[in-house]
C-alpha cells in the first residue's frame, strides 16, 4: 500500500512552488484566484496558515479544538517571499506527519471531529493542490499534479466520491472546479476523514478506500496486525466496500473498521456493516477476530460499541447479525452484547438488537 505521509506533502509543495515561481516576478497576484472571491496573494497565504495549522494539529494532538496556529505574511513583500513560506510551511507539516505515531489523532471538526497522520497529510496535500489550481488559473498560467497524488487525496478523504478515469479532473470536480461527463456539478461538498469509535481496551477505526483495496489483496491496509495479515474474512469485506466505492455507493461511516488494541496498536481483527441502512432502518453487521486475541471479550467490547453508535442515529431502527450453527463462540459474542436470536434455519442463527434494547 503507497504511503501517504511525508515524502508526497513534499512532492506535492514542490510541484506547486515550481509552477507558481513560473509567474512570481511578472504577474499581478491581486488578481482573483480562479472562482474563489480571494486574490492569488491571499490563497498563497492561506496554503501556508493551512500547513501549518495541520502541523500543530497532529503535533499538538489536541482532541476538541484547533490550535491556534496562524501565519502572518505581512512581511512577505511578493511572490517569491510568500513561496518561501509555502515550502517552510509544507516541511513541517511534512516532519509533524512523519514523527507522528500511527495512532495519534488530532482535531479536525468535519464530520467525524478528528484525523490521523495520513489524514493531516490528505488535507494538506489537498490545500495545495486545489489552491495551487485556483492562483494558476488566476493568473493564466498551466497546473496539472501528478495523477497518483490526486488519487491518494481521493482514497483518503473522498471516500464518498465516485472515482473517474482522470484522478485530477475528479479532484476538481469533487470540489465544484470543473465539470465531469454525466455528473451534476457540485456546488457544496466537504472531505472526509475515517470514523473512530473508541472503547475501554480499543479503537474501531474506519478503513478508507486506499486501506480496504490494500486489504482485499493481502496487504495489512497500513495495520500491524497481531499475526502479521487479517483474518480472511477481513479481505472479503474490504473488497465489498471497494466494489461499493467503485460505483459511487460507499458511504465510509456504514463500511469496515478495524479492531486496534489501544494497549499495544496492534490490529486484532475486523467489524462492520454489509451496507447503509434500508428503508426501514434495518442493517447487517458482520465480525472476526484474530485467533491470538479471542478469549478476551474483544469482539463483544467492539459490537456493543458499534451497535451504541449505529442504535443512536435517527435512520437505524434495528441491527441484524447471522452467526453459522456450529460458531458457538460468535453466538456467545452477539448475545453477550444485547443480541436475541429471533429465527434459525438448517444453516444459521439470525439474531437482531433494536434501539432502546441495549443496556
């Protein structure tokens, strides 16, 4: 699986800095920036407050407010100065993500209040790439980044967005700067960052695309996993959220999360949702469990959290888990986390929780 971290915040500052310097000495920069009602000047500067902002966020990991961090370029006298700041700024966004452990989080208010290393590096990478656009189309001058930093930016924080053919005009698009064949134009749109649900012992953290097409063919989706890859029924989920991102189906909040054991950040194994609710607020959630790790209450620890979660939504009216006949450890799990079993067939127990039956 690519890395997102680092090395692409560098190469993404990079390429921007190298075309925006193309217009540094003989361009008027108050002119407005692409559709935005800001000049070029003012998008350069607010790339920069953006990186550094994202630095201080998962540096400073704090868990329910911004930290403060603004840069103040009254002193840059043009273009060049305010590049300057740009590559200054990027490079520590770039060591904040790489020192950064791979569980550390910081806040980010939408939609989830918060986001990992990777996530940090998306939004960052995302800044430049889209602002660099707007202050290049302001001042009549060529842009395209490389295709594979536009389509790790889409797999980390776009996981809603249908991909396309050309990974740059659906960044574009996604963000209401173009148009695409047989898509409406957006007018309002956000990025997304992975859902996290804590617990006493673990986090349930919410597998992106770019993690779940790693994990469909064997990878560990950027986990280190108890025994080294996931359980096989991990993969097979992963590739049911890839397929549903593929056609534009993915909602991120109703896919896979992984099972991350808070005491040493190892993953231990997999849970998640077969789909969005139905029309009638019923949805099929589905587990497994690394061997080394069963035994210990995990999986019960995690259902009862994400059923918590799923039960109080106003568009989830019941959950429903089908557990083989002979799995006689599942059926303790989803009957220890509030479950009833309300029908059986020659194959399977099918068991089902509804809101306000979780105690």
């Amino acid at each position: 699986m690519r890395d997102m971290g680092g090395d692409q915040i560098q190469e993404a500052v990079a390429g921007a800095v190298a075309a925006l310097r193309t217009a540094a000495g003989e361009r008027d920069w108050s002119v407005k920036a692409g559709r935005l009602d800001w000049s070029c000047r003012r998008t350069a500067e607010h790339i920069a407050s953006d990186l550094i902002a994202y630095a201080g966020q998962i540096a400073g990991r704090p868990t329910d407010r911004y930290v403060p961090f603004r840069i103040d370029c009254a002193l840059c006298e043009g273009p060049d100065d305010l590049l300057e700041v740009i590559e200054a700024t990027g490079a520590l966004l770039a060591a904040a993500v790489r020192t950064a452990p791979r569980e550390a989080r910081g806040f980010h208010p939408y939609p989830f209040r918060s986001a990992n290393r990777e996530g940090f590096a998306a939004m960052g990478i995302a800044e430049v790439l889209l602002h660099t656009h707007d202050i290049a189309e302001g001042l009549g001058i060529a842009y395209e980044p490389p295709a594979q930093l536009c389509e790790d930016v889409l797999t980390r924080i776009f996981p809603h967005v249908q991909p396309g053919p050309d990974h740059w005009r659906t960044l574009l698009w996604a963000t209401g700067r173009g148009e695409l064949p047989g898509r409406a134009p957006v007018t309002e749109w956000r990025w997304m960052n992975n859902l996290v649900i804590p617990t006493e012992r673990l986090t349930l953290q919410g597998v992106t695309p770019a993690a779940a097409t790693d994990l469909r063919i064997g990878g560990t989706g950027g986990f280190e996993w108890i025994e080294g890859k996931p359980q096989g029924g991990t993969d097979v989920s992963s590739g049911l959220v890839v397929k549903a991102y593929e056609r534009g189906r993915h909602r991120p909040e109703w896919g896979v999360f992984v099972l991350v054991r808070r005491s040493d950040g190892l993953a231990i194994g997999g849970m998640g949702f077969h789909g969005v609710p139905d029309d009638e607020g019923r949805v099929e959630v589905g587990y497994d469990l690394s061997e080394p790790a069963r035994g210990n209450g995990y999986a019960t620890e995690a259902l009862r959290a994400l059923s918590a979660w799923a039960l109080a939504r106003d568009d989830v009216k019941l959950l429903c888990a089908k557990v083989d006949r002979a799995n006689t450890p599942s059926q303790g799990v989803v009957s220890r986390a509030g479950f009833t079993r309300v029908r059986e067939d020659e194959e399977e127990y099918v068991y089902e929780l509804r809101a306000g039956e979780l105690t």
